[in-house]
C-alpha cells in the first residue's frame, strides 16, 4: 500500500488535526481501495455534544458491545449481560482517554473537537496549527486521562468487590493499563510517538525530524511486535504493532525521498 500522498508533518491551519487518526489502524487502511466499502460501512453517528466536544461512535463500537456478548453468551444470559457491559465499559474508558486530548485542546485556545468511538480506539480532531510543545501537551493529556481511569476503575473495584461489577471494573484496570503502556511506545502516530517527533520537531527541521521519528517508530514498533509474538500475547496485538511497522516505514521512505536533493538536470 503506498504512502498516502497527503502526508502532513505538521496540521494543515485549514485542515482537521486528527490527533489520533493516524493511529487508527482503520485510518490509513482506508486509502486502500479494497477497503473503501468497510469504511463506508463504518461511518459515525453523532451521540452527544458538550462544551464544544461533539462524540460519535461508528459500527465497530457497536459491534465490539455485540462481540463481547457473544463471546461471553455460552454461560448464559448473565454471561452474556457481562459481556456487553464490559464493551460499554471499554468504550467509556476510550472517551476519558480521548476526553483528555479535547479537553487540552480547548485549554489551548484551539476551541472544540470531535471525538469519534471505534472498536480499536477513539479519534480526537480538531482545526488548528498546533506548535510542537501544543502537540506534546495534547498527546500527553490523554494517557494522563488513562491513568487517572485506570486509579478509578481499580479503586471502585475493591470497593464493590465481590462482584460481577468488580470483575468487570477489575478487567478494565488491566485494560487501562495496558492501553497506557501501548500509547506510550514511541510508535508514532501513538502519543508516545507524537511526543518524541515533537521533541525532534523542536531540534530538527523538516523533513529530517519526521525521517529520525519514523526511524525510532519503525524500530519500536517491529521490536515490541516481535517480543508480543515471542511472548504469546494477543495476535491482535502482534498485527497492529506490525501494521504499525509498516507504516513506520512507509512514513520514513516517503520523509527519505523529500529530504533527498533534487536530480540535477543534464547540461
Ligand atoms: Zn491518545
């Protein structure tokens, strides 16, 4: 799959930032032609609005909550009651994470911003031309918002404990976790990564911080997707982290061919 050709290092003052869209491994799928008709199919609808922040969800959000019934359903009907509490409870996690991201962004000045709930993740964008030290203000916002989850889903689980809603608050302390470790890994475009190749953008100029960032995020990336897969952890995980690597690379080659002088013309 190539580069998409409107790669942006920076936000366009006229285009959405989508601070998480690029970490959708949805996102960059969608350029794909083949998957063009699932896109479609996953188009958002709106659910709330508050101060400025606008939440929608698409069909995966949907879907995950089915999913998770179903997976849970062959020990019942409370089984399957569980189940579709705990996608209920994934998809509020994933709004405090990208809560965290819109709210900085508000406290910036840059006004509101449009979160979207998908089944791998939330999307938080908005309009603006952010600075590298805005940027790493906004990225660090929403795993500060997934620790703060994380302390508040474990604390309500030993305080309901034993239940079925502490297990599955219990659950969604191991989730939180897990997400905040995930979105730390200097994998861009994850948070951690947007910190470091904001860090970069502060020292280098472009193209060559975006070729040092993809670098490190190619590295990382095929690094943790190796130690997931020699691990035996999820093969989810192993997918995204190398979805994640391809994209690293994709990203470095292209920041590569702009960092390279012209051809000289022959005399
Ligand atoms: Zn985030």
């Amino acid at each position: 799959m190539p580069a998409p050709a409107n790669l942006h290092t920076t936000a366009p003052s006229n285009a959405p930032y989508d601070h998480h869209a690029r970490a959708h491994p949805l996102h960059f799928a969608c350029h794909a032609q083949a998957l063009r008709v699932i896109c479609h199919l996953m188009k958002s609808v709106p659910l709330f609005s508050l101060l400025q922040i606008r939440v929608r969800a698409d069909a995966g959000a949907a879907l995950l909550i089915v999913l998770l019934a179903v997976s849970f359903s062959r020990t019942g009907a409370t089984g399957a009651a569980l189940g579709a509490a705990l996608g209920v409870g994934i998809l509020i996690c994933l709004l405090v994470h990208e809560l965290g991201h819109a709210i900085a962004v508000r406290s910036l000045g840059f006004g509101g911003s449009t979160i979207t709930l998908s089944m791998f993740g939330g999307v938080c964008s908005w309009h603006a031309n952010p600075t590298p030290a805005q940027r790493i203000v906004v990225a660090v916002a929403g795993p500060a918002a997934t620790a703060l989850c994380a302390g508040a889903c474990f604390v309500l689980a030993r305080a309901v404990m034993p239940s079925y809603a502490g297990a599955i608050l219990t659950q969604l302390t191991q989730l939180n976790l897990l997400w905040l470790a995930f979105n730390l890994l200097p994998v861009l475009p994850l948070d951690g990564g947007t910190i470091v190749h904001s860090l970069l953008l502060m020292r280098l100029p472009e193209p060559r911080a975006s070729l040092v960032g993809h670098g490190i995020s190619f590295l990382f990336a095929t690094g943790a997707a190796v130690a997931a897969w020699y691990y035996k952890a999820s093969s989810m995980a192993v997918v995204m982290l190398a979805l994640l690597a391809w994209r690293s690379i994709q990203y470095f080659q292209h920041a590569r061919r702009s960092s390279s002088p012209p051809e000289e013309l022959p005399p």
